[in-house]
C-alpha cells in the first residue's frame, strides 16, 4: 500500500513539474515525503538500491506523470483555470502547519528560544521575499503559454548543451519548495522545446529526433537533481529549523502566486466549485501530512 501510495504522490509531483509556476518541491512537502526524498536521491548506488521501494515508485510515478498528464494539465489550465489555481492553493494551506509546525519544533520537543524563533521568522520573510521576487522574474517572461504550434528545431552539440544546462538548473530548482523548474526552463528558452519533444517520441518518424532532444534534458535533470537534494540534505542536517523557516516562506509566496483573487470568479457557480477546490486540496495536504509515516529524514 505505501508504494502505491508514493507512485500516485510521484504521479503528483511529475504533473506538477510540468507546470511552469508550479513547483514539484512543493508538492513534496505537501505529500509528507520532502524530507526523505531529499535524503534517498543520490549518487551512492548502494544507498539508492536500499531505498528502492521508497525511490523506485516514486521516480516512476514522475515519469509517468510527466508523459501521462502534461496535456492534461495544459487542458485543465485552459477550460478551468481559476478552479486549478484554487485547488493548488488549497495543497498548499493544508501543508502550511506541517511545515510551520516543522520550523519552531525542537529536537527535545522544547520551545526554541526567543534568539532562535527570531531568526526563523527571519527565514521566513527571506523565503518569501525570495518567491515574491521569483515572481517578479516570472512576470517579465514573454509569452507564459508556450507556443506548441511549432516545429521541433534541428539538433545541434549546441543546443544540447543549452537544453543540459537547462535541465540542470530546473532540477535544482525543482527540490527547492516554491520555486517552479519548469518556469526556470521557460525563461531559458527550451521548455517549449521539452514539452513538444515528449509526445513526438510516440511519432515514429520523429522518434529519434525527439529523443536526440530530450537526452541531453535527462541527463542534465538527473545530475542537478543529485546536486540539488544533497544541498537541501545537509542544509536540513546543520540548520533544519532555519531551513523549514525558508521553506515556509518560500510555501506562503507559492500560495500568494497561485491565488487568482475572488475578481477572477466569474459567477456562482464557478464561487462553489472554486470553494471545493481550496477544501478538497487542503484536506488532500493535511491528511496526507498526518498519513506519511515518520522517518526523521531517512528512508
């Protein structure tokens, strides 16, 4: 039951990385899992075989959120998308006293110190100025929608290199909570190419064309995710309060740049579903968070 319960949250997270705006980090706090995600993803072979049934579900999870849902998503976006907002918003309510929760706990189960809370409230502005400001950076994107009309370009040793490098930094992004991967790949002009390349590997005369493309954007998202999570790894070990402090900030910037504002319900009944929306993602989050078991971090 637990593997299929992390394949569907792999599901998840997959979809959400697909989603420029939309962080997969953040997801993964929602669903309970940051902590032991961060520590199980890693270079040591030994280590990842030992955490296969946690790592092996959930990489597989991502992979078929991503092939199975990126046109899904790209279709909820465009019919419904005040009620998707809304409901990603809910995701990230209900994981807010987790996480807040997280960030004031002691490791005797003591209050923190005045000293102490006062810097992890200082963590968490800086994690909140630091989306805010991601956001600023999303704004100044031309075309949010990517146009999919085109044709896939010509591969080139340089283009692959501006495709790994993408993928790499996207990865990194992508385990830091509130901060969107898939949007750091927009702004450096190949998500367009990724997401066009997905589905023309199901073409047989562009088969090899799509996958020579999205290669070097594997690799690339493989290493940075390694990288990534070893760094959130070892922030979480020398200052997890601190850390959490970032990450909740970075959590309430998610639901501030998600939120569409009342002014975007049109009529009562979109009101009602938008309602339903932000309850049944908050309480998707908050039972999930109570559900996944304990593990201090290790899987």
């Amino acid at each position: 039951m637990d593997m299929l319960r992390l394949f569907i949250i792999g599901i998840c997270i997959g979809m959400a990385n697909v989603i420029p705006g939309v962080s997969g980090g953040t997801l993964a706090v929602v669903f309970g899992i940051y902590d032991r995600f961060i520590n199980a993803i890693t270079y040591n072979v030994k280590k990842l075989w030992a955490n296969k049934r946690f790592v092996g579900p959930l990489l597989s999870g991502m992979a078929l959120g991503v092939l199975l849902f990126s046109k899904l998503i790209t279709v909820l976006y465009e019919n419904f998308p005040v009620q998707t907002n809304f409901f990603f918003t809910g995701l990230i309510i209900g994981s807010l006293p987790m996480i807040l929760a997280s960030s004031f706990k002691h490791e005797k189960g003591e209050k923190l110190g005045i000293g102490k809370s006062i810097g992890v409230i200082i963590c968490i502005i800086a994690g909140l100025a630091a989306l805010l400001f991601f956001s600023y950076l999303e704004g100044t994107v031309d075309g949010t929608t990517p146009d999919m009309s085109s044709a896939l370009p010509e591969f080139t040793f340089k283009l692959a290199m501006r495709i790994f490098i993408a993928g790499y930094i996207g990865a990194i992004a992508m385990v830091i909570p509130g901060i969107s991967g898939s949007l750091l790949m927009l702004i450096l002009g190949v998500y367009t190419i990724v997401m066009k390349s997905i589905p023309s590997l199901f073409i047989p005369s562009e088969f090899f064309h799509a996958l020579f493309l999205l290669l070097p954007n594997g690799i690339g998202v493989l290493i940075g995710l390694i990288c990534g999570a070893k760094l959130v790894a070892w922030l979480l070990k020398k200052a997890p309060n601190h850390t959490y402090g970032v990450i909740a900030g970075l959590l309430f910037g998610s639901a501030v740049n998600l939120f569409p504002g009342f002014g975007a319900i049109q009529n009562a009944g979109q009101a009602i579903a938008c309602i339903l929306c932000v309850i049944v993602g908050a309480a998707m989050a908050y039972l999930s968070g109570k559900l996944a078991p304990e593990d201090k971090g290790n899987a």
